[in-house]
C-alpha cells in the first residue's frame, strides 16, 4: 500500500512538471531527430544524431501512432519516471530509493533524453538479474540508448549472472536487430563513425568537458553533489573488500558503481550528473536519514533553482503560456521565430538554423536542409563543412543563434541578409 501511495504522488507530482519548460537544444535535438525518422528518413545516413538509435525509434514509432507532439514526449517520461521509481524500489527492497527520486527525478529533465532510458533499462536489468535472457535482452536495449551508459550496463549484466550462455542469448536480439536494419538501410557505417569515431573525437577534443567544482565553504552544496557519490562508492568498494556484503548487495554494487562512473565524464556538470545521480539510491540505508533529509532538500533546490535544461530559466519563471506550454521569455521569442517562419515561407520549404537550435525545425514544421543540426566550432570536419555549404544552396532562409568564427558562420553573412531579429535569433533571407 506505501508503494502505490508513494507512486501515485510521484505520477502527480512529475505530471505537474510536464508540460513546464521548453529547450530549443537538446529537447529539440530529440524531437527533431524523431521527426526525421517518423518522415521516413534515416538515422545516420540522412541525420546526424550521435546517439545509439534507439530513442529515435521509440520517439518517432509514438510520433507515427500518435502524431508528432512536444507533450507525447513529456508524457513518456512521466510513465518512464514511474517505472524507475517502482524499480529503484524492487532492486533496494525499500521506499527510500524511490522516495529520494521524487525530489531527483524526471522534472530535472523533462523530456525524453537517452540517459533517463538507460537508468531504466540498467534497473530492469538488474532487477531480472535472476533471470538471465531477460537481464541480458534488458542490457541489450540499454545499448541502444547511450554507448557509454549501455556499455557499463552490459558489463555489469555479464559480471553478476549465473549464465553467461542465456545472458547473451538475450543480449544479442536487440542488438543484432539493430545492426541489420541500419546494415540493410545503408547506414551502418554512419552510424559506426558517428556514435563510435566522432564521439571520440569529441572527447579529445575537450568539447564535452566541464571541470570539477573546487571544493570552499561557498560552494559546499555543490561541493557535496559532486564528491559525495565516490565517498558512498568507496564506503562500499571497503566493505566489499572485507566481505561484508550479500551477493545481492554486491550485484546491486557492480550495477550502479560502473552505471554511475560510466556516465560521470566527460559531461561533468551538473544537469547530466545529476541524471545518473538516482542510480546511486538503492546503495542508500533508510537508516541513513541525516543524509536522506538533506539529499532530499537538495534535489528539490536543483529542481526550482538551477537554469532549466541548463540554459533556460528555472522554473519559478517558466510563466508564459504558449499553446499548452508553460515557458519563461526567452521560448516565447523562439515562437516568434517560427510564426515568422510560417510567413515568409511556402510549406515544406527547407530552412537552416546555426548553431545549435533544432527546436526551431520541429515547431515551424520546416526541415533542416543539411544533415546536421549543430555547427559549432569543432563539430563537423572539412568535408562535412563543404556538404553542409553545398546544402544552403536549396535554402532561403536561415535564422542565426549566434556568432562564431567558422566558415559555416563567414557563409551565412556573406550569402544571406539581415531580416528580422527576435531575442536571440536573427532571421537573415537569401540575397
């Protein structure tokens, strides 16, 4: 009975939170990526996401049964932090998991995002750890999701069964699946470079590094949500050394220590920290209250603190109402862009958005003309560069996030005209 009133207040109390917010970045890199596929286009070979496929097809499959919708997939995470928290729960055997997730939980990344998918494929791999074909189908599909995450996953499923043999039964199904649709489309080695070689790249490259917080009395609550998971880790890395664990306590240990580490770098900041951070609860005592109270109280001061998404504003200010959204200032300037959009353009007729707002191809209905939907500095290498030049010769009208020193920048002042300007975005038009 305390477990269905614990969900219940957390089916509400993230539902409250699903329609909040809008990020022209990375929700719109999502939805526009499942946009793409749900037109019939395919991932890697005719869009770029650097992701494993398979939010792309979970999104886009919705999109195809449902129709294309910014609150389908906010009512997707609300179902899927429902069934992390039931999770956290069977795999601790006790509320306090589930209960510290209500304050760490779906609100702090409202939309579908690949990490959330790989918690929960994580915890149901562990929680059928019991029965091998399944923990290992359960793995496979957490692959699909985020490579670094599915990895760990894997590596903890082959570690803690009983039968290797029935683990990678299951684990292969969806991933041998996988290889042959994007093999028999033509995309597989897209795919292999882009998720596998570029990602590298990017990591070389320091695109996705952020430093570590120092640690000073100012900063002690960030301090804290940075450093506190390796003093937990290391309590239990000392006292399995010392045999003082169960076999469950150990396999729940090997999950949510190479989960949680796998995901730490190289994106160490806060929003993508805190997304893996829930896999650290089932390690947590209900004993333990005088650190359940403050985690807690800190979960919930991220959640209505911190910039939304990472940009946008928190939530106290997300005010506005634009359609059936709840969004600060900034998104509605982002509406104005694309009713603007609407305007100046005949339907279907393709558009290009620099750097990074793909949010913007989703909303007005007008695709990227380019395989692309980022260009910063870093991004794209030469030849990619003079494919995504060659592509602007089919486009009209680009909108401008903002400045940077690269000849995708240099082409689009030199080769279309000031427009309109809307917040952030400048609207330039072909001269």
């Amino acid at each position: 009975m305390a477990v269905f009133a614990l969900l219940l207040v957390t089916f509400i109390f993230f539902l409250f939170f699903a329609n909040r917010g809008l990020s022209v970045h990375d929700e719109g890199y999502i939805l526009d990526a499942a946009h793409r596929f749900f037109q019939g286009q395919v991932p890697y070979r005719d869009f770029w996401i650097i992701y494993p496929p398979g939010i792309v097809y979970l999104l886009g499959s919705l999109f195809w049964l449902f129709g294309p919708n910014i609150l389908l997939g906010r009512f997707l995470m609300v179902l899927v932090g429902l069934a992390i928290s039931y999770l956290l729960y069977k795999v601790s055997r006790s509320l306090t998991p589930s209960l510290l997730f209500l304050a760490w939980g779906i609100p702090h990344l409202n939309f579908p995002w690949p990490a959330w998918f790989s918690l929960l494929f994580m915890l149901a791999s562990l929680a059928s750890v019991k029965s091998p074909r399944l923990s290992g189908l359960f793995a496979g599909v957490g692959l699909l999701f985020k490579q670094t995450l599915g990895i760990a996953i894997v590596i903890a499923a082959l570690i803690s069964t009983s039968n290797r043999f029935k683990l990678i039964q299951g684990l292969i199904l969806p991933i041998l699946a996988t290889v042959l649709v994007l093999a028999s489309q033509g995309a597989l080695d897209e795919f292999v470079h882009i998720t596998l070689i570029r990602t590298l790249e990017y990591q070389a490259q320091g695109l996705m590094r952020t430093d570590w917080p120092e640690f000073n009395l100012i900063n002690l609550p960030k301090a804290f949500f940075y450093y506190f998971p390796f003093i937990l880790l290391g309590f239990y890395a000392f006292k399995l050394l010392r045999h003082q664990l169960s076999r469950h306590q150990i396999i729940v240990f090997i999950y949510v220590s190479l989960f949680f580490l796998a995901g730490y770098r190289p994106t160490t900041d806060i929003l993508h920290v805190a997304l893996i951070y829930p896999a650290l609860f089932p390690l947590i005592k209900p004993k333990w209250i005088l650190l359940i109270i403050p985690l807690f109280i800190l979960g919930l001061a991220k959640l209505y603190l911190k910039p939304y998404a990472g940009f946008e504003a928190a939530y106290p200010q997300q005010i506005y109402k634009a359609g059936s959204l709840l969004v600060d200032d900034r998104a509605l300037h982002l509406f104005q862009v694309t009713q603007y959009i609407n305007r100046r353009l005949k339907p279907g007729e393709p558009i290009f958005v620099y750097f990074y707002a793909p949010m913007i191809y989703f909303i007005s209905g007008h695709s990227n003309a380019t395989r692309f939907p980022m260009a910063q500095t870093g991004v794209l290498n030469q030849v990619e560069t003079q494919e995504l030049i060659q592509d602007l010769n089919t486009v009209n009208l680009v909108v401008l996030q903002s400045r940077a020193d690269t000849v995708v920048y240099d082409t689009l002042m030199t080769e279309f005209a000031f427009d309109r300007q809307f917040g952030d975005y400048q609207v330039r038009v072909r001269l």
